[in-house]
C-alpha cells in the first residue's frame, strides 16, 4: 500500500512505542511524536505596564505555555498547513 509520507506521519525514527499525550483542542489521545507542538511565552502582565517597567530596570518573570495538538486541530489553527503532492515528502520550509 502506497503512503504519503516518509515518516508515515511520525517522528519516532526506530525507538518503538512512544508515549501518548492529549489533543489541547478535541481531547483526542495522539502518540507525542506525532502531534504537534506549540509553545509560546506568557507573562502575569499586559504588555504595555511590561514595556514601562522594563525601562525602570524591573525583572519581569514569565512561564512557558507548551500545548500539543493532533494534526486534524493543527489544520484547522494553521499551525500546520496543507501541503501540494509534490511538497510532501521534503521537510524544508518553502520560501515566500
């Protein structure tokens, strides 16, 4: 059976099973090299008392918001575009 991409959709290489980790968006349960990861900065303060107090030499602390989701909910964000048959296999970004 033909299949479209090298990986198969996974990342695991030859390390067997690995662990499962829930869809932020649906709650589904995907294998962790085969979701897609989204980590992004938080701070406790909004941004524009952040820029005044960072000019007065205070540390500002912020914490780091990782979140996993399964490909169909990654689509669906845009976190993972729809790639043309021919684009599949190659793991390069394209240039804009």
């Amino acid at each position: 059976m033909p299949f479209k991409r090298k990986s198969r959709g996974r990342s695991k290489g030859s390390k067997g099973s690995s662990g499962l980790v829930q869809c932020v968006g649906c709650g589904q349960m995907v294998p962790r090299d085969k979701a897609k990861k989204s980590t992004r900065r938080v701070s406790f303060v909004e941004p524009q008392l952040a820029k005044e107090l960072r000019q007065k030499g205070t540390y500002m602390s912020s914490w780091v918001d990782t979140k996993y989701y399964c490909i169909s909910c990654a689509v669906h964000r845009g976190i993972v575009k729809v790639r043309a048959e021919n684009e599949r296999r190659s793991r390069y970004r394209r240039k804009r």
